[in-house]
C-alpha cells in the first residue's frame, strides 16, 4: 500500500494545513508521495525539510508589512504578493528554507500549475525548492492578483484553477490511499465567479484560461463529491476545519492566522487520536 498526502490551496487559509503538517511532523508521520496546490504547495513544502512552525511564523511577522503583501507591492509590480519579498528575501535571508534537508528525503513532492494558454494543469516534481522556487511560484500565483509566472517560455498561474484538490493524480500514479487536507469546512460549496470579471481580465489573451477560471466551481464542486465517494470506500481520509473562522485569502492580522493555525493543530491531533495507525506509517 501506497499513501499519498494531498494538500489543497486556499491563500492564508493555508495555515490551517501548516498546523496539521506541525503535528504530523511531531509525531514522525511519512507519507510515499506528496502533492500540493497553491498554498498546498508553497507551504507544503515545510513538511520535508522539517521546519516545525516555520509557516506559521514568518506569515505572522512579514504579512503586516505593506511591502510584503498588499496595494504597493499590486501597484508596483502587478503581483499583490511581493515576488521579491515572499520567494527571495524571506526563504534565502530573513527566515531560511533548509533546502539541504528537503533534497535529502526520499520522499516525492509534486505541485501543480495552470498553463494558462491551453488551461490545463501541468504537474511538477519539486526536487530542489530553492532551483524551483518559479515553480512554485507559479502554482500559487492567484487569478486577479498575480501576474503569469514564465517558464521555459510558457506561461503559468495558479494550479487550484483547474485541479484544486489534485488526489485524482496521485490515484493514477500507483498510490491506494489518500490523506487529503482541506482549507473550508464540511458545508462548503463554491459558488460562480460574475463573468465579466473573468472576461475583462483573462478572455482576449488566453480564452482557455478564462474558461476554467469560469467554470472552476464546477470542478471543485464535482471533485468534492468525488472525494466524498473515496472516503465512503475507506480509500480516502479528509482532514477539514471543524469550525468556521473567517480569514481572508489575503489575511495580515497575526491573531486571526494564529487561530487559524491552532485549529489545524487541534484537527490534526484528533485525526491521529482517530488514526493512530499513521503513526505507524513508513
């Protein structure tokens, strides 16, 4: 048997999987692959260089700061999260990365990317963080709030666009299980994006990516029911906020993200309470 951990997006929502990835690294939980989507991806990542609260951290200290996150660094460069901030100064100076660690696992991570020409996802091996850091980049550069991310020619956006919740790939590669952890809670259903946002953006110059970020609620509603199928069949176990508490995808204040982030923590340790045979996992 083969276990894969999937790790859906959500933006600052995303703390909540850092804190659940916290107690799974307290408890020396290893999965055979692991597949991460936008924050998923960027934040996944802290697992397998084993930087306990790493997360956590430096979004409670650096998100505040009007250079880091918000209208300046939008107006400046178009990217609503500063690329030179958030995937130059913060992993290779201000709160290091420890890319040494995560090449040395054996474990394989992928993330996922919308190319937004043909509107499909492309799918990534992450071997090095710090070679690949465009990379993930792209996987979590956000519709509206993100200009496209270039590589080898091509351009990339957000990966949740068109696969949010990316178990189905890792079903196809040879893993029989799934630990999957989401960023909104049980009830969640989403809803449309208005069209003529879509369109005055995206529709002109990449038509296909304007079709999935149209129909994306569709995606995302039918991969839900999907998963809930998997769960059904013990094929899946999902780990989701047991309550509602309302951060923004583009959350500064340190109290509501460290509320968040301890739910997680709180989730995560029931999850184990209930499963303890994760513990157990090689």
């Amino acid at each position: 048997m083969k276990t894969a951990l999937v790790l859906e997006g959500g933006a600052m929502r995303g703390v909540y999987t850092a804190g659940v990835l916290d107690v799974f690294l307290e408890n020396n939980l290893n999965f055979d692959g692991i597949i991460g989507v936008s924050a998923g991806a960027l934040f996944g990542v802290n697992f397998l260089s084993k930087q306990n609260g790493r997360v956590i951290r430096y979004n409670k200290k650096y998100n505040s700061d009007k250079d880091y996150m918000g209208i300046i660094p939008y107006i400046k460069t178009g990217n609503f999260i500063s690329t030179e901030y958030a995937y130059e100064k913060v992993p290779f100076e201000l709160d290091v990365f420890d890319d040494e660690t995560y090449k040395k696992s054996k474990v394989p991570f992928y993330a996922v990317m919308t190319n937004i020409e043909t509107g499909k996802p492309e799918y990534c091996k992450i071997t090095s963080v710090f070679k690949q850091m465009d990379l993930l980049r792209a996987s979590g550069s956000m519709p509206f709030l993100s200009k496209p991310v270039k590589i080898d020619n091509k351009l990339y956006m957000d990966g949740a666009v068109v696969d949010s919740i990316p178990y189905e790939y890792m079903l196809e590669n040879g893993y029989d299980s799934l630990v999957v952890i989401l960023t909104k809670p049980e009830d969640y259903v989403k809803k449309p994006l208005p069209p003529r946002l879509t369109n005055m953006f995206y529709k002109k110059d990449y038509p296909n990516f304007a079709k999935a970020v149209r129909d994306r609620h569709i995606m995302y509603n039918g991969q839900m029911q999907r998963l809930y199928e998997l769960e059904k069949d013990n094929i899946a176990k999902v780990i989701r906020p047991s309550k509602k508490i309302k951060v923004s995808r583009v959350e500064k204040d340190p109290e509501k993200l460290d509320e968040l982030y301890r739910l997680g923590r709180s989730d995560g340790e029931r999850f184990l309470k209930s499963n303890p045979q994760y513990k157990n996992k090689k």
